[in-house]
C-alpha cells in the first residue's frame, strides 16, 4: 500500500498542509486524483508518496489517468501558498479546474508557423528584440501603436523555435479576440485561448489538452493562464500589463504579475511586462533592479498624428447645446459622421465618487495627513478620508477663490448615452460598460466595432485598452478629471494610464485622429504630460509623491478588514485590532481605522486598517496571527 500526501482543491479546506490518503499504485507527485472530502468527492494533486502506514485511519484515493502536473507548476503553487497567505483549498483550486472531461478534445494537428503576413520589424522592434534577454523581467515600455504584439509575435516564434509554449495574458476578456485573430494568422489551431467566458465543460477539454499536449502551444487569455499545465514555456507576456485587472479581487489576492515573475524563474525564460504606461511600481523595481527597460516610441505602421484639443468645464459659455458635451465635441462628432469615420466617448468607471470641487477654478478637496481626495457623505453631511479617517464638515466656499459653486456630483454613461442618441438619432451608437448584459460585451461584438459598423461608441475603461479600430478618428474625454477624485493614492497613475490609453485609440497609422479632453483642471500637471506625451515627467512627479507619504514601491501594504452587523461594532474591532497592532513593537506604521469606501455591503457594515513596513515578512506574520472575522490583501492595487 501507497500512502499519498494531497493537495485538494476545494475552498473549504483550511487545513495549513496537504492531506493523506491511500493507493494501490505507485503515483508520481504531480499525479491528479479524486478524493473524499468529507461527503464531496474533489480533485486534489499528489504533493508526496510514502510507503509509511500513518497511525490513523486513510481514505483511498482514485488515479486518474493523465500525465503529472509540471514540477514548475507544483513549485509556483507551494510559493504562491506562502507569499499570498489564503486557504490551502483556495490555492489549489487555482491550478485545477473543478472536474475533469469525460470526453477529451483530439489532439491537433502540429504545423509549423507561417510568417508569410508578417510586416518587416521596425528598427525600434529590433532594438527591443535584441534586448530581450534569455531570462528574467523586462518592461517593453511602447507607445499606443509603437508595435508591442509584432514583437510578442517575434517572442513566440523564438520559443517555437525552440520547441517551447508561449503564454500571451491579458487583462480583460474583451481583448482577447484582438490577441487570437493575430496570433491565429501565424500559428493557426495550436493558438489556444482559456477564459472564464467560456463553458465548464470546453474549459475542461481544453486544461486537460493542454496538460497532455506535448507540442508547442500560444496559450491566451486572463490572469488565470499562468496556472495553466504547460509544461515547457518558452517566454511568459503580460500585455497591458499596467492593468488592476492582473491582481485578483478574492483570495488567493495575488498579483500576475509577480506569479509570472515566480514562474518565468523556475523556467528560466523571460518575462515582459508589456505597456504604454507601465506601473510606477515595476518602473521603479526595474530601475533599482538594473533590468531591461525596452522604449518604442515611434507609430509601427504609416505615421499619423493626434489634435489634441482640451476644454475647460468651467468655462460655461463652451457648453452653449449641452450641458455635458461641448460644443466643439458636438461639432467635431457631426463632422466625423459625415466622413463616414467612428467616434469613442470615454467616460471613466470610476466616477460613483463624489466630487468636492470648485466649479469656478477647480480646487479640490484633499486630506492634510494623505494628501488623498476627500469624500462626501451625504448621509451624515461630512467629508472624510477613507485612508486615514480624517474627517470634517464640507466646505461652503472655496477655500482658494472663495467662490460658492462647491460641486458635489458624478455623471454615468447611460446618461450620455440618452443625450448621443438624442443628439444624433441617426447613429449607431452603442455603450459598452460592466453594466453590459454577457452578449452585450465588446468582445461578442469585436467585429462589427472594428470594422466600423457601430457609428458612436460610448464607454469607459473597457474601451480604453488596446483595441485597434481602423475606423475611429475622434475621441472625446467627457469628463477627464473623475478618476482623479478617488480618494486613493493610485488615483493619479490610474487617471494617467487611462487617459494615455483612451487618447491612443486614434493615430494609430490608420488616419490622423482628434483628441477632445474636457476637464475642470486643464493646467493640471497630469492632463499637460498627456498632451505632451510625457511620461517621465508623471513618473518623476508620481514616485517623488510616493516617497514622500511612503507608497509603494516604498513599503509594503498590508489592507485589513472587517464586516459587522452594525457600525458601532465595526468601529469597535478596528480600534481595537488597531490598539494591538500597535503594542507588537513591530517596525509598523498603522493607519485608521477608518470606515471602507463602501461602508455598507450585504447589509453590514465595514471597518479598515493600513498597515505599512518596509519588511513584508512582518505583514505576514500579521496574516498569520489575524483573529477571526478579519479579511486581508495584501499588496493591494488600491486601498478603498
């Protein structure tokens, strides 16, 4: 008799340690079994063997006929187990779909790559390619347009050659059919695309394909991927890599981009972390860590160029039609129908915070200890920082014009969706946001937008993110100053990466593009590096601030939790966990607590804690010493 160690991948096991159970057979580690888990049948992953009866009662566990997990992958799962404290179960459930196919998918056809569509490389795509080096992180820093998939192409084609996978992620689904199309042209069938859109079932056939195929593979598709059994990468590419979407929302809360990082490593391959705006964070780690930094800065395709025009709202006599579109957008919107050419209005997401600002010259609101914005309370007519708890009665006048016009309001898409349509009722105008029904999505309607059969395109960030649309020649900034008010400390590179991608959508080799932001703060310093396409100046302004109130990259942050039945009992266990954190004598700095920026959710009530160090193990200690009923992130992207 075998006595197997196993990993179960289900979310209600706890446990800190694998689980034993019993064979007949001799089983690899890596092997895939079912196991009872209490009245459930899961599958689990054999962690270690031993011929050593245990002195207590084992349940037997069932084979499963497929290869064994790659050793890499079951390395990346023990690592990630430790840096990214969750339940065991949850961890393993991110490597294993929850069943396995009874019928498989037949294996494809090999055939080598056609490279025959290729274009010719730029002379910047050949200064990136040459600086790519046989393992470790680079940043491929590439303007909108500058070419960064024709290298991702190349990078396979050198994995390829080497009888290596690829694996291409992105940040949203929506991107998905844009990546596959480019990839399918040269690598036809052994292009494999793994999202969660797809059915259980399909996702099952095509996870086991991979962990049987031996070929090379293009493996595309969401943060998930890298959990993927490929079992020889050739190179690892995070595209669009600045995006929040990399880091997961549940537990495991782990970040892409570092999982790659791990698993690029054990590989020994590179990793490239793709983008026009790339995180302040990784330029900087880059930087000190003296990798490869890869600027294209040139348009690959016929060089064209970006007018861009910026309004001030403030300026009401501008807003004479209506009341959220200016009349130069009205105008440029009617004269771009006429030429039989696509308009993107881009309205961030991120604009259900309110807005404490002057009307009149555009000061905002900020707390004096986060320097972060202010948010109002209508409920209890206060504005409060939801870092740091600071709190104070909502200012009646301007505090550097005087002047009464405080505004406190937000505006949505569907609203300028109604005012579009009523505006040009000839239009085909469409909306894509996260209020999109599943058949809605950008991504089930990729083609009819790219190919210009959608006249107006409303939306917000899923608009923003690398889709190339041959058609589109305006681009209208409703509001650029929405994301700006959030009162977080990534609110500034959020505003900048989204604007950077939104004015990128046009001039993209295709026909020249106009640009029309409108904004409550034109002399804004981030607004000014966009015109300017400056990216340095926002990144030495941008990490000079992190410094100077200890951001990251310089500490690490530890974001803590808790949900009550009532607000008071919130209060009480935040201050409380506070108080104890605070007698630990660990090298520490505590923030709060304060109440989250959804104080309300499920019909409890939420309390927070910041935790700063410059030495992560201390958070993990934290981690482990959590008392129940606290929630934890940490390395979080924000903290609201």
């Amino acid at each position: 008799m075998h006595y197997l160690a196993v990993l179960v991948a289900d979310p209600s096991y706890h446990g800190t340690e694998a689980l034993t159970y019993s064979s007949e057979e001799s089983l690899a580690v890596g092997s895939l079994v079912y196991v009872p888990l209490r009245l459930k049948r899961v599958l689990g992953i054999v962690s270690g063997t031993s011929t050593d009866k245990p002195p207590f009662a084992v349940k037997a566990a069932t084979a499963i006929d497929a290869p064994p997990l790659p050793a890499e992958l079951i390395a990346t799962l023990e690592w990630l187990y430790t840096y990214y404290p969750a339940p065991l179960g949850a961890v393993v459930q991110q490597f294993l779909p929850k069943d396995l196919p009874k019928k498989e998918k037949p294996p494809l056809p090999y055939a080598a790559p056609d490279t025959s569509s290729l274009p010719s490389l730029t002379s910047e795509q050949h200064e990136a390619l040459a600086g790519i080096e046989p393992r470790g992180l680079h940043i491929l820093h590439g303007e909108t347009g500058s070419g960064k998939t024709r290298v991702y192409i190349e990078l396979a084609l050198r994995a390829f050659s080497a009888g290596k996978s690829a694996l291409i992620a992105t940040p949203e689904i929506g991107l998905t059919p844009q990546l596959e199309a480019n990839f399918r042209n040269i690598f036809g069938d052994r292009v494999i695309v793994l999202h969660s859109q797809l059915t259980e079932a399909t996702r099952r056939k095509i996870w086991l394909h991979i962990l049987r195929e031996s070929k090379p593979l293009i493996l595309i598709g969401p943060r998930s991927i890298l959990f993927a059994p490929v079992k020889k990468p050739g190179v690892i590419i995070l595209d669009e890599a600045h995006e929040t979407a990399y880091k997961q929302d549940k537990a495991p809360y782990y970040h892409a981009s570092v999982v790659a990082s791990k698993l690029a490593s054990l590989h020994e391959i590179p990793l490239v972390l793709g983008s026009a705006t790339p995180l302040v964070s990784d330029y900087f780690i880059a930087s000190q860590k003296q990798r490869p930094i890869l600027r294209m800065a040139q348009t690959a395709k016929t060089a064209t160029t970006n007018e861009i025009t910026i309004v001030d709202i403030r300026d009401h006599g501008k807003f004479g039609k209506n009341s959220h579109l200016s009349d130069l957008l009205i105008a440029e919107i009617k004269k771009t129908l006429s030429n039989k050419e696509q308009v993107l209005l881009f309205l961030n997401r991120r604009g259900t915070a309110r807005i404490i600002m002057c009307e009149s010259c555009g000061w905002q609101a900020v707390c004096p200890h986060c320097d972060l914005p202010m948010v109002y309370h209508n409920d209890t007519h206060t504005i409060r920082c939801h870092t740091c708890n600071f709190t104070a009665k909502p200012p009646t006048s301007c505090v550097e014009c005087h002047n009464a016009s405080i505004l406190f309001k937000s505006i949505g898409t569907k609203a300028i969706t109604e005012e579009i349509q009523r505006l040009f009722p000839d239009a085909n105008v469409s909306r894509y946001d996260t209020d999109n029904k599943k058949g809605e999505r950008i991504e089930h309607h990729y083609d009819a937008v790219r190919d210009g059969k959608v006249d107006i395109l409303v939306g917000t960030q899923t608009l923003a993110k690398g889709l190339d649309l041959p058609k589109l020649s305006l681009v209208g900034v409703v509001i650029a100053d929405t994301s700006l008010f959030v009162p977080d400390f990534s609110a500034q590179e959020r505003t900048y990466q989204l604007l950077h991608q939104v004015v990128g959508r046009v001039g993209r080799g295709h026909s020249d593009g106009k640009v029309i932001i409108q904004t409550y703060s034109p002399e804004s310093p981030i607004l000014q590096a966009i015109v300017r396409k400056d990216w340095k100046s926002f990144y030495d302004r941008e990490i000079s601030e992190r410094k100077q109130f200890l951001f990251p990259p310089y500490c690490y942050v530890l974001k803590l939790w808790c949900r009550r039945a009532s607000q008071q009992s919130a209060q009480n266990a935040a201050t409380q966990l506070a108080k104890e954190l605070q007698r630990t004598g660990r090298k520490i700095r505590v923030e709060g607590p304060a109440p989250a920026f959804h104080e309300r959710a499920d019909n409890k009530y939420q309390w927070q804690l910041i935790v700063k160090t410059k030495q992560r193990s201390e958070l993990l200690d934290i981690i482990k010493a959590l008392p129940s009923g606290w929630s934890h992130d940490i390395d979080p992207m924000n903290l609201l």
